[in-house]
C-alpha cells in the first residue's frame, strides 16, 4: 500500500511538471522606436505644487535674520502662537527665518543655507540644523494644514535645540457650527452647483461623480487657509443634516475631511493614510486645492475598493489557469516531498490535536484586543480593526471545527495586527508577546 502511495506521488509529480513547463511562455516584444525604460521623472511645477514666489540670495537673509530675530518673506502663510515659542525656548535666543511654499529647488536650498536663523520654515515645514519636526496625528495636521499653525512643530524643536524640556500637547482645536447666514449661503450654493467655493479658495473645479463614493453625488465646500486663534467653522455635521445620504467633502486650505454616510466607518482611516504619506510634501508646497481633493479622493477609493469597510470588491472574472499556475510549484513540491519521505521510510511526527491551545490563545488576544481598543485612533485603530477581524475569523473557524493550522494561522495574523497596534501606540506592554506572557503556560 505505501509503494503504491509513493509512486502515485512520483507520477502526479511529474505531471505536474510536465503541466507547468508546457503553459509557460516566453516572447519577445522588441520596438526600436521606442526602447523600454525608466520612466522620466514628473517635472518639477507641472503638478501646480510651485507658488512663483522668489526668495533673497542666502547673503541677504543672513544679514535679515542677524538684524531681526523673527523674518518673514513675502508669500509666508505659517504662524504660530508668540508666547509658546518663548516659553518653549525657556529665555534662550532663537532666530526665525519663514519662507514662502511652493519655492523651487534653487530658491529652497538658498533658505536653508542661512545658518544664522536658529529655525527655517518653508511653507509649514519646520527645520533647524539637520534636524526638522513634523506632526505626527490628526489634531496637529489639521492645525497645520487648515490654519498654518505651525506652534506645535516649533515649540518642540525650538525646545530641543536648546536642550528645554519638551512642552506639553496643544489643545484640540477649538470648532464652532456655522452661523444661520454662513449655513444659507452655502446650502444655497449647494443646491444650485453641488459646491460652494469661498473667495480665496483655490479650487476651480470638482468632479460631480466619483468612485470614491459609488452611487451618490457627493457636495463640496472649499474654504482658503482659516485664520489662527480663531474656532474653525465645522460646516460637515450642519450640510449632514441639510443634505441627508449625501456626501459632503469640507475642504479647508490643504485639509479636507468627510461627513456623510458611513463618516466614522473610514474616515480617520482615509486621514491617517492619506496625511502619514502626504504631510511632508503638502506642509512644503502649494498645490492647489483640487489637486489636494483628487488625492484625497484617490485614497478614498483605494481604500473602499480593498474591502475594509465591507464595500463590495470590483468583479473579476474567475480564471482558472491564473489561479491554479501559483499552486502548481507548491503540488509539485509536496508530492516530490511525499515521495522522498515514504522512499526513506521516515516516520513523521503527529501533528497537534485539532483545537490543542486555540481556545487559550483566542481568549488571550480578544482579552488584549478589548484592553486596547479604548486607547485606539487613526493609524492605531486601523489595525486594531484588522486585528479584531482575524479574530472574528478565528473564533468563527474554531466554532466550525475547521483544521487546526487554519485557525492558527488567523490567530496569527490577529497577533501581527495588534502588535502592531500596540508599536503605534508606544505601549510596548500591550504587545502580543509581553501581554499573553503566562497566560498560555
């Protein structure tokens, strides 16, 4: 019986061999028009992103920042809180020097070649010495790319550079409804357009459909650059109300956010995605609002079409030759395994009972999962979220009875997303590996 197994285990080998090697194809695609090649960079303005604003010859500035402990050259939008900084600097002297975004390479090397300002801001980017500070969550890149509020970077490396201790947290930032008269004017726009464009807003246009948001036709406020210290009018919630099912994109400077149908299901996501990947090159440049918005859309709906948010996938036709040619190396290797195996006569191990330490490990990571979860936002709770889903899947599979490697292996990879989880939230005792110590003995 065992001979018969090995050399059924020869045979389906070699025909699996066979198999592979007679799909494979080799062609050669030769154009001498056009030769195959690195694609050639994006050139530099082409996307909107340079503001034509010129700076003075570094000799120039060095000799302003020297006369002047704060300078502020024409087309600057960063600001910040006076006090804090001092504070921060804890009496030290510093120098500022504050360029405007959207400089072109040349302009940008001559700021940072003023080694008399102690700190350089270009647009909102924040840099001293080698060093730069930049937001790392929401409330802070809303400061920075809704007002140009740039305290929070400044006071941290202000401090630092003069070895301060670092100062605390801003406050969240201060947010007010919109008045009868601002909310009927837009409501008004609204109806008529489907956007509402404030004057000094850069967005000249919008898409009236999208995929980011299949089936509805989302509306649209563009606001320009808000004014510190004052509370930023929170018009998402209101138009929810005016405009209900609809989704309402609130664009103000360089941040955008989303109110509408299923807001608290994606939202943080989609920010914390989309300002992780683009915070640096938005605080240095000046992109116009729509090409900000079509970003942002994109990341929308890269986001809804990976099946996060329990949106339905794009359909693709089944293929069986795709999918069968991936597992035809691994069908190969097994049997050629099995086949060597049972030649030498080994004896394998058994493998573990079915369910043997499923229950104890379930238990242990939903019990992690629920600890953490209240300490959760942004990035962190993006993979809490995935997290908590293997679990499901987990509990689900083991409910079911289904192979033991197969509900490990979902145990496992909710043990990857929360120690993630844990790594961004900088709780190293809420990692998989320190929390569980003892509970699976």
């Amino acid at each position: 019986m065992v001979d018969r197994i090995r050399w059924a285990l020869l045979a389906v080998a070699v025909a699996v061999l066979v198999t592979f090697l007679l799909v494979q194809k080799q062609s050669t695609d030769v154009s001498y028009g056009q030769a195959p090649g690195a694609k050639d960079p994006i050139p530099e303005g082409s996307a909107g992103e340079l503001s034509g604003a010129t700076v003075p010859s570094t000799e120039q500035m060095t000799a302003m920042v020297k006369a002047s402990a704060v300078v502020r050259l024409p087309g600057a939008i960063a600001t910040w809180d006076d006090q804090a900084v001092k504070a921060a600097a804890g009496g030290t002297g510093y120098r500022v020097l504050v360029a405007p975004p959207g400089l072109k390479k040349a302009d940008s090397t001559r700021v940072h070649d003023v080694d008399a300002a102690t700190v350089r801001v270009v647009g909102t980017e924040v840099s001293g010495g080698i060093l730069q500070a930049s937001p790392d969550r929401a409330s802070e890149w809303i400061r920075e790319f809704a007002t140009g509020d740039v305290t929070e970077s400044l006071t941290t490396l202000v401090a630092h550079l003069n070895h301060q201790p670092e100062p605390p947290d801003q406050a969240t930032i201060a947010r007010r409804d919109p008045t009868a008269e601002e909310l009927a004017a837009t409501t008004t726009a609204l109806r008529g357009t489907g956007r509402f464009i404030a004057p000094g807003a850069t967005l000249k246009d919008a898409p009236a459909t999208t995929a980011a948001f299949p089936g509805a036709q989302p509306l649209y406020v563009a606001l320009p650059q808000q004014p510190i210290g004052q509370p930023l009018v929170h018009f998402g919630p209101a138009l929810a109300k005016e405009f209900p099912g609809r989704p309402i994109v609130a664009v103000y400077g360089q941040w955008v956010e989303y109110d509408g149908p299923s807001a608290a299901a994606f939202s943080e996501v989609v920010t914390a995605s989309f300002y992780g990947q683009f915070a640096d090159r938005l605080s240095t440049y000046a992109y116009p609002q729509g090409n900000v918005l079509g970003a942002w859309l994109d990341r929308v709906t890269a986001i809804r079409y990976a099946g996060l948010f329990d949106r339905p996938l794009p359909y693709t036709p089944f293929d069986p030759l795709r999918v069968a040619l991936p597992a035809l190396p691994w069908l190969f290797a097994a049997c050629a395994a099995g086949f060597l195996v049972l030649s030498a006569r080994r004896v394998a191990r058994p493998g573990r009972p079915t369910g043997a330490g499923v229950p104890a490990r379930l238990a242990g990571l939903t019990a992690l999962a629920v600890e953490i979860s209240g300490l959760t936002d942004g990035a962190s709770a993006a993979a809490l979220t995935r997290g908590i889903t293997q679990l499901t899947a987990a509990r689900e599979a083991f409910t079911e009875k289904l192979p033991d490697r197969h509900v490990h292996g979902l145990l496992d990879a909710a043990e990857s997303d929360l120690d993630t989880t844990a790594e961004l939230l900088g709780r190293p005792d809420y990692r998989p590996a320190a929390f569980l110590q003892g509970r699976l003995a």
